[in-house]
C-alpha cells in the first residue's frame, strides 16, 4: 500500500503500517489480510492495517495471559514506573499522535491535541494509583 500524503512527524517511527502489536512484537494477520483506512478529507487511501481475525485475537489473549503471570507479580511501584513512562512517553510524542488522529478521522488538531492529552492522563492517574495497591 502506497501512502498517500503522509504527514510530517517528529518521529516517523509511530506510524506504523500493515502490522498489529502482540506479544512484544510488531506482526501481520495471519491470514495475510489488511484493510485500507481512508482521509475523510479527499477519500484517498492513507495505508492499511491488519485485517485480525478469530485466531490472531485469541493468540494476543494468549499473549496477555501468559504475560500476566509475571505481571501479577509485580509491586505496586513496579507497575507504577511501567504506566508513569508510557504517560511520559504518550506526552512526549502529542503532537505526532494528534497529527496522525487528525490524518486517520479528520478531527481538528485542537480537538485531537486534546484527545491526546485526555488519554494519556489515565496513565498518569493509575501511575499515580498503582502504589496504593
């Protein structure tokens, strides 16, 4: 899939194309399958993502399972560090996830900025939480 208009991001890196995150590892559908996402603004297609079928979901449930058996483990300020940096993290990089946002759904970049920062505070809230545990 060629992309069409690809917007300017600090890091190029977050945008990522034809793959699913699981298990540690950026992987196709099984199948093979993809499906293309769309600019609301022109209809063109901007790339494509995993068509996840039946087997590809119950193997990330595998996944989570397996990983949280180790989790489970962990003290509270182990998950809290864990959180507080995907927090950091989701603040660091605001602005690319607003412009990709605003690329994929045509939301206004005020209103995706914003969307941004309103996700990224329920990291920063159950970081804060995770202690208490």
């Amino acid at each position: 899939m060629n992309n069409h208009n690809v917007p300017t991001l600090s890091d190029p890196s977050l945008l990522k194309l034809d793959v699913a995150y699981v298990d540690g590892e950026w992987v196709k559908a099984k199948s093979g399958k993809t499906f293309e996402v769309h600019d609301p603004t022109t209809g063109k297609p901007i790339g494509s993502v995993p068509e996840m079928d039946a087997s590809d979901t119950e193997a990330a449930i595998a996944a989570a399972a397996a990983a949280f058996k180790t989790f489970k483990h962990w003290t509270g300020r182990e998950r809290a560090k864990v959180l507080r940096r995907w927090y950091e993290l989701m603040i660091a990089h605001q602005g690319d996830i607003a412009t990709l946002i605003t690329w994929e759904n045509g939301k206004p970049i005020a209103d995706a900025r914003g969307e941004a920062t309103y996700a990224a505070s329920f990291f920063e809230w159950f970081s804060e939480e995770a202690p208490r545990v």
